[in-house]
C-alpha cells in the first residue's frame, strides 16, 4: 500500500498542537500511544496491536513513516492516532495552550460523531466543546438528544463507556472502557447484516441516544453485542465490588433469556461460581425484609 498524506493526517495534526507521539506496549496484545508534552506524558490512547505477536518497533516505524506501508486507513493504529489527537484537542483547549488556535482549525473538520467523542474528551477537565463552538450544529444539547437506550444507561451507571471499533472483514468489536478508558473486553458484533449497513458512526449514534434502534435485524445483533457488554460490566463490579448488591440486584432483574445466558459465559470465563454469584444478589433480596433486632 502506497504512504497518502491522509494516513498521517492525524499524526501530523497532533505535531502541529506542539506535542509529540510516543508508543509503549501494555499487556496482552494491547499498545498505547502516549500524548508527550515537553517530555513529559499528559494522556494516552490505549489500542489492539494488529496481531498478538506484533513488536512495539513496528507501530513505531508506521508513526514515522519508515515502514514500507505506513498506516493503513483500517487498522488499530490508525484509530488509535485520531483518539490521540481528540485526547491533544481536548487538553490543547481545556488547559489554555497557545495552540489553540490550531485546536479550532483541526475541530472545523471534526463530524458529529467526532465532536460527540471530543466532547467526552473535554468533560474530563469539567468542560464542554460547546464553550468552544457555542454555534456547533454538529453536537446537540442533552435536550436535543434522543432517550439513550436503558442497557447502555445500566452499563454507564456502573461506571463503563462503551467504543465500536473494526476487527476483520464485516468484523467489529464492541469494547468497554473503565474509568480510565482502558478496555476491560470486548462483545463481537457485525457492521452487514441481510442487506443491512451499519457503520461505526452509525452504532456510536444508538449507543449515545443520537439515533433509535429499529426492527433490522442488524440493529438486534448489535443489541445482543451491547447485552453482552452490559454482562462484562456486570461481572467486573461484582469482582471489583465497587457498586452495591442492591443496585447490582435491580439491573440484572430485568435481564432476559439471552442476557443472561451471555452473563453465565462472562462468569464462567472468569471463573466465577454462577451459583454462588445468584446466592451473593438473592442475599440482599432476603436480608432486605429481615425484621431489625
């Protein structure tokens, strides 16, 4: 594949904010690309190596433009760069860097579901991209946006977000994100389905209320990949214990039968008693009514 201006394009935006990349590997096949200001690490943006096996030094020629393919339009890497700079927008504007100017130029080419992104990016220094755009059509008020989807508030409420990112092929994966955005597993989902299209704007709209589930079938596959989600956040609070029984109690109340069969896989890939995870909840529903001493 021949080396375009446009597979950099997000690289060679983040330079022109004053910041430099920076590439580590994590664990399990994962990397991170690291925002560096003044030598020092201000963010990062942690992504999926394109295969378990793939060395740091190769995600590091494709930044530098020394590898004989550059970075393809399709790969982790390349998402992983427009992450990084929405992480380089947000903290160019929330922290009064003289760059600024060019942080408004680079969010001029942003779409809606860029800016949707980009504003998370900036809630996390308490501020919203409306207080830079205050005439951004492209990003509407709370008022304005569709009655998110109760799975994806169940699995917000406990703390998780929730990305669309590619696999293979019609491929995608539905990841979610901790507190810290690093992925905690993911559920498989498809972007085609019976003459059906979805693409990754298109899910990250349902996902955050600015689009409606229909009847397509494709819409309920990717509905079982978010239940799936929902059952992976389910079980990382209960290990974690960082929500309380009751409040885990009402949400997987309402579960059905496909939920929670994908809740019995989670626990069992945990290794997770399943009785003992049903006993922990209906405990709660029981001492509930205890009459006090």
């Amino acid at each position: 594949m021949a080396i375009t201006e446009n597979n950099y394009e997000f690289v060679k935006d983040i330079e022109s904010l004053g910041y430099t990349i920076q590439a580590t590997s994590s664990s399990g096949g994962w990397n991170r690309l690291h925002l560096i200001e003044d030598g020092e690490r201000v963010n990062f943006h942690q992504f999926r190596g394109e295969s378990f096996n793939q060395r740091i030094s190769e995600v590091r020629q494709h930044l530098a433009g020394t590898s004989t393919d550059g970075i393809k339009s399709d790969s982790y890497l390349y998402y992983a760069t427009q992450g990084l700079l929405l992480k380089a927008v947000a903290h160019t504007l929330a922290t009064d860097r003289p760059q600024a100017a060019m942080a408004h130029t680079i969010m001029a080419k942003f779409n809606a579901a860029t800016n949707h992104i980009l504003d998370k990016e900036l809630k996390v220094y308490g501020k919203s991209v409306h207080e830079y755009s205050p005439n951004l059509t492209g990003v509407r008020y709370p008022s304005a946006v569709h009655e998110k989807n109760l799975l994806v508030e169940q699995i917000e409420a406990m703390g998780y977000d929730l990305q669309v990112k590619p696999s293979s092929g019609k491929n995608l994966r539905l990841y979610v994100l901790d507190a810290d955005k690093n992925p905690i597993g993911y559920s498989g989902t498809t972007s085609t389905e019976d003459g059906q299209t979805r693409t990754i704007d298109d899910l990250m709209a349902r996902i955050e209320g600015r689009a409606r589930f229909t009847d397509a079938k494709i819409d309920k596959t990717f509905m079982d990949a978010i239940k799936g989600a929902r059952a992976i956040a389910l079980v990382d609070v209960y290990q974690k214990n960082t929500m309380s029984k009751p409040e885990m109690l009402k949400i997987a109340k309402g579960f059905d039968e496909k939920s929670l069969q994908l809740l019995q896989e989670k626990l069992s890939l945990k290794g997770i008693d399943a009785g003992k995870f049903q006993n922990d909840l209906r405990e709660v529903k029981q001492n509930k009514h205890k009459p006090k001493m």
